[in-house]
C-alpha cells in the first residue's frame, strides 16, 4: 500500500532549555505559557518554531541548493513570491507549477505568491509541544554580560619587576533575566506526502513520481534531524538534554486523513491502537527511544507515496 498520510505524535524530555519565549521586557525574557482546554496553565513551545526548525533542517539536509528558488537559496521567509521564474502576468496554474517545479522548499512548507494571487498550504503541520503539566518545572536565572578591564602595576624597585602583578576588574554592564525550563512534552505533527508535487489549482503533479519520492525521503530525514537535535531560541547558551522520546507513528494507506490524538493525554497510544484494529487502511509502530524512531522512519522512507488520480 502506499502511505497518504503520517502522523508523528510523541513524548519528549527536554532539561534546561529555553526554545521558544514570550518575549523580553527591559532585562526579562518570559517563557511561552499556554492554557489548556482544563483550564491549566503549562509551558509551550509554538507550532511555528517547530516548523521553522523542521524546514531549516530541509534546507540543510539538500546538499544541490539549486533545487530551491532564488528566495529559498538563502532561506528566506517570503519564498516562492521572490521567484524570478513566477511573472506577475502568469495565471495561478502556471505559477503554481512553477513554483512546485523549481523549489523543493516551497512545495514541501507551502508558499503565497501576491501577484498573481495564489497560495499553497504546507504538505507538513506542527501542533504547539505542549509541557505535561506535572511535568514540567520552570526556573528564572540571572545571566550577567562582564567587560575585562586589565591594569599594569609596576613595581618602584628594579629589583622587584620580576613580581609585577596584573590586576583585572570584573565590572558588570548588564543582567538578564532568563528563563530554564525542563519537562516532558506532548509532540503532534502530520505529514501529508499525497500532496507533494500537486498543483491545487487543477489538482495536477508539476513534478514526476521518482522526485516526489525524494522529497518525500527529504522530509522524513528532516524530521529525524528535527527530533535529534531541536535547535530554537537561546541554544547557544541553552542548548536541550534531550533525555528521552516515546510514542506512535501512525500511517494513512488510503485517502482517508490519518489521526492525530494527543499525547497530551495518557491513553493516547490505547485509542490510536484500537482505531487502528478496527479501521483498514491504517497501521502504527510504536517507538520508546530515538534509534527506535529513526528506524520506522527508515522503513517508510522505502515506501511508495499515494497519487491522486483524476477521471479523465
């Protein structure tokens, strides 16, 4: 069978981190807090920080840069409305063909060109990672930025220049406020490889099966970069121990849309097991570690890919 959708919906430890925040105030950077459907306050980190890293890690990952637009080369936000190659006379199927054809990013993470007017929604999609919410601690420390001033003494007596001393003061410029923050947290993310290559104005593929098979490997490759190493705000100072990862990977063999439960919840793998048993067309593999999930992504990756078919 051939994969329609993947949902990728886990757990995951992070300690002493600070990947996404509300801002700073003068000298105060506050955490993401989000509220829960139950009315709890827990930490968050946003959807788009996790797409962001993910499409990174696919600009990354793509060692012939060529096979990006002139925008997307030196990764930048507005995509596809920057391609030379897309005229503003077009009519939005050429465009969109266009688009798709030329640049891997654009097709994978979705584009909106202004002129002429057409959108292409993203093939992937991130939830918020949400922290379990007794699970997660939180932490304000004070991180101070020092100037080394270095000062000569010179002793009065010859005899005593062999003991000449250099004298350093620590004089502090400034001190911040930043935020640590470690937990477990609930990870939903859908993949819908179906779409790769389709031009959704006439629901026709602009690029062949064998690259729609790449980008398609592409994808789950940046996916595992994504969850090996999750690179956000303040990682230069706060890089995540990544402690732990467990959950399902759940796939969509017919045009059906693949489910995404939340593992906010702790039966979240028991319902996605007993939909599966009693709906055709899905299967689920379990992962308790990152071997174990680069592993099933491995085994889809050799997979063949659905292709919507229109009556002639």
């Amino acid at each position: 069978m051939a994969v329609f959708e993947i949902a990728i919906l886990a757990r995951i430890t992070w300690n002493l981190h600070s990947l996404n925040n509300e801002g700073t105030v003068g000298n105060v950077t506050e955490p993401r807090t989000v509220v829960l459907a139950s009315g709890k306050k827990t930490d968050g980190i946003s959807g788009e920080m996790l797409k962001h890293i993910h499409a990174y890690n696919i600009w990354l990952l793509q060692e012939d840069k060529r096979q990006f637009c002139e925008a997307c080369k030196k990764f930048h936000p507005q995509k596809a409305d920057m391609n030379p190659l897309i005229q503003k006379g077009n009519k939005p199927e050429k465009a969109m063909k266009t688009a798709l054809s030329s640049c891997i990013l654009c097709d994978l993470h979705g584009f909106l060109v202004q002129r002429p007017a057409v959108a292409r929604p993203s093939t992937i999609e991130f939830g918020w990672a949400l922290g379990l919410p007794d699970r997660i601690h939180r932490e304000i420390h004070i991180h101070a930025r020092h100037s080394i001033v270095g000062r000569s003494k010179e002793e009065v007596k010859a005899r005593q220049e062999e003991k000449e001393t250099q004298e350093r003061q620590m004089t502090a410029q400034m001190i911040y406020h930043r935020p640590s923050r470690s937990g477990t947290y609930a990870i939903v993310s859908v993949f819908q490889p179906w779409r790769i290559g389709l031009n959704e104005v006439n629901y026709s593929y602009a690029i062949d099966n064998d690259e729609r098979k790449i980008r398609y490997q592409l994808t789950l490759n940046a996916y595992k970069a994504t969850l090996m190493r999750t690179d956000g705000a303040m990682t230069s100072t706060r890089l995540p121990h990544t402690e732990a990862i467990e959950g399902v990977i759940v796939v969509s063999e017919t045009n059906f849309p693949v489910p995404a439960i939340s593992p906010i919840g702790d039966d979240y793998i028991t319902q996605l097991e007993d939909f599966v048993k009693k709906q055709n067309g899905f299967s689920l593999q379990k992962f308790s570690n990152l071997v174990e999930l680069c592993a099933v992504l491995d085994e889809l990756a050799e997979k063949d890919i659905y292709k919507v078919t229109l009556s002639a």
